[in-house]
C-alpha cells in the first residue's frame, strides 16, 4: 500500500538501483572454464611390417601344348567335349587311318620278303662253307655268298625300321593330348584336312591347375627387391597376396619366382613371375589381376594410422603429440610406405609416444585435451 503513495519518478529510481546491484552482484562470479576437448589417440610401439609393392598383372597358364598333327590326313571324328578337361594321352582326334595302315601292311610284307632272303642266303652260305675247305668250290663262291647273306641282313634290318616307321605314322593318325589340362574350342572339325606344315593347332590344351601371374614393374623397384633378399629381409619364394579386379584377396598365396634380367627401354620395366595354386580354377589364362609383391620386411617398424597423418601444401608430413601434462604439440615425422591404412614413421617419433588419430583439427597447440583410446576404422562393406 506504501509503494502505490510513493510518487512515480522516485519508485523508478529505486529499481533501476536494484537492478544495478544485482547486475555488480553477478559480475563478481566469472564463467566456468569448459572442459577439455575429447580426441582419439593411439599409443606408438614397434610391430613387424611387411612392405609390398600392390602391381598389376596378368594371369598365364602354367603349360600351354598346341595340338599338331604329326600326320596330314582328313580328321574323321572329334574325340573330346569342347572345354572339357583331358588327361595326358587322351585320343583328341582320328584322322583317317586307311593310308597309314596300307603303308604299314606293305612295309610288314617287305620285312616277310627280306627275312625269307636272309634265310636263303644264310642257307646258302652255310651249305658252301664246307665245300670251301675241301676244295670243291672257289673261295671267291663262298665270298660271294658271305657277301649276299650280309646284304640280305642288311635288307632285312632296313626294312624293320622302314615298318616301325610306318606303324609311327599309323599312331599317329590318332591324335592325342600331350599334357594333362583344360582344352579350348576345335578349330577344325570332321571332314578338315589336317595338315603337318599348316600354322594353326587344331586345338590347344591349358594346363590351369597351377598358373603364373606375370607382373610389370619399374626397374627400380626389382633393384630394391634384390636388396631386400640379399640382406635377408626377403627370399626367393617369398609368399605373394593375389587380388582380383573387384579388391578381393584371393584365399590363396602365390610363390615369387624370378624377375627377368632384361628391361624394356620403352617403358623402363621388367617382369617379375609369381606361381599361384588354382585348384578351383578361379583364375584364368588372360586375366587381369593385381598382386602384392613382398620389397622388405622391417622387424621393428612404428606405424602410425594414415588420418593421424596431415600434411601442409609444401608435402611435409606431421602429427599432433599428446604429452604427459595432457598439452598438444605439432611433431614433423618422416614417413615411409603406407600398408593396410597404417603408414610407416621413419623419424620424429619415439615408441610410447602418444598420437591424436581423430580430434586434431579441434584443438590448439598448448591446449590441453582428453584422450580416449581410438577404435579404428569400420571395417568395409563387401
């Protein structure tokens, strides 16, 4: 009731004075500082590396035997399923036999007719061996019939081989696969006339059991691949990962086994040669793939993850260090490969060091933040 008798300048004074002292009373009590910022670190520590070099190539049969007739002839049946798999000595194709089996008749009949010369001039020779040395006949008769009884052997020797040939040629009439593999499509079919002086096979046969993979690479890396295995880091035979054309690591490890001598000058490479088990037959002659060569195994290697890893416009690369005050400091490194989304630290850390993986970008050099054990990446969808 006071305050309603109180004239109306006065009553505005007094709570504009409240206001001013609750507004002094409040600027005594400064805000609450915020708390350190969140980041996900990673401890470093030493840990084997293998170092491999991630190439394409390109996948070859392990044997490839062309199927060429030894006789000329027309082919008169096809004897195998077009991409089917044969055996080694498996009849493929029948050439016509008739010809060969003549000859060979004629040639055995020839034999017959020799053996029986042989005989007579045997006989003969025997029959004057007696009267030679009683004086009955000349010596120069019974050369004569040493003599015949040679040639006759002779004759008879020759015309054998003359038979085993011809039962070679009648063989091969029937045409067989040398190789044990998987067989192509037929270019010729029945009624063709299969020829020894034409240029193409009449089929090919693919041994894929095993393959090859044959990788191009700089000479460089093939010089840094020979140090590798003189210093005993790496070997001939060395297992080799083999990736397919949509990323997938294969369930199988290849076998390195030479690189070749000799680089192309116009394109400055060579061929390293890997030897891959493919007993499912999942790889096949002509394709594409890409295989991790082995360069160096380092026993002791810090690695960090690659996004703890920034870089400023010049390339230089640095990370952020946690201490153990909790602060933030940049540390320039020295990098060296990157495998498996980790990247090889070559200088600038020390093992137990602590490095900010995700969180760098919020916080200041000096600032003092919170670290939590990074998880890692997701793994990928398939």
């Amino acid at each position: 009731m006071i305050a309603h008798t109180l004239p109306g300048r006065p009553y505005a004074l007094l709570v504009m004075a409240a206001a001013l002292a609750l507004s002094a009373c409040s600027g005594d009590a400064p805000p609450p500082a915020p708390p350190p910022p969140d980041v996900s670190v990673v401890k470093v520590a030493p840990s084997p590396m293998a170092v491999a070099d991630e190439l394409p190539g390109r996948v070859v049969a392990f044997r490839v035997a062309e199927i060429r007739p030894q006789v000329s002839g027309v082919i008169q049946r096809r004897l195998f399923e077009q991409g089917s798999k044969v055996r080694a000595g498996q009849a493929l194709f029948q050439i016509n036999p008739a010809p060969f089996a003549a000859d060979t008749n004629s040639a055995a009949a020839t034999v017959q007719r020799a053996q029986a010369a042989l005989a007579r001039a045997s006989l003969q020779e025997r029959r004057l061996a007696p009267l030679v040395k009683a004086d009955a006949v000349s010596g120069q008769d019974y050369d004569d019939a040493v003599a015949a009884r040679d040639q006759a052997a002779a004759d008879l020797a020759m015309s054998r081989a003359e038979l085993a040939r011809r039962r070679v040629d009648l063989g091969f009439a029937t045409v067989r696969s040398p190789i044990s593999g998987r067989i192509d499509q037929a270019v010729f079919t029945e009624g063709a006339l299969a020829s020894m002086t034409g240029e193409q096979p009449l089929a090919t046969v693919q041994q894929i059991d095993r393959v090859y993979v044959d990788v191009r690479q700089p000479a460089a890396r093939l010089e840094m691949l020979r140090e590798a295995a003189r210093a005993g880091t790496v070997d001939q035979g060395a297992p080799v990962d083999i990736v397919s054309s949509d990323g997938r690591t294969l369930p199988v490890k290849g076998r390195l086994l030479f690189s070749g001598i000799s680089v192309d000058p116009s394109t400055g490479e060579v061929i390293a040669r890997v030897e891959v088990p493919n007993q499912d037959r999942a790889l096949l002659p002509g394709m594409f793939v890409r295989a991790r060569l082995p360069r160096l195994a380092i026993p002791d290697a810090l690695t960090v993850p690659e996004q703890a890893v920034q870089r400023d416009p010049a390339g230089k690369a640095s990370v952020s260090v946690v201490g153990k005050d909790g602060k933030v400091s940049p540390r320039p490194i020295q990098t060296g490969d990157t495998r498996d989304g980790k990247v090889i630290v070559t200088g600038g850390l020390k093992p137990g060091e602590t490095v900010i993986v995700e969180g760098q970008d919020r916080v200041q050099p000096g600032a003092v933040v919170k670290p939590q054990p990074w998880r890692g990446a997701a793994p990928a969808q398939r």
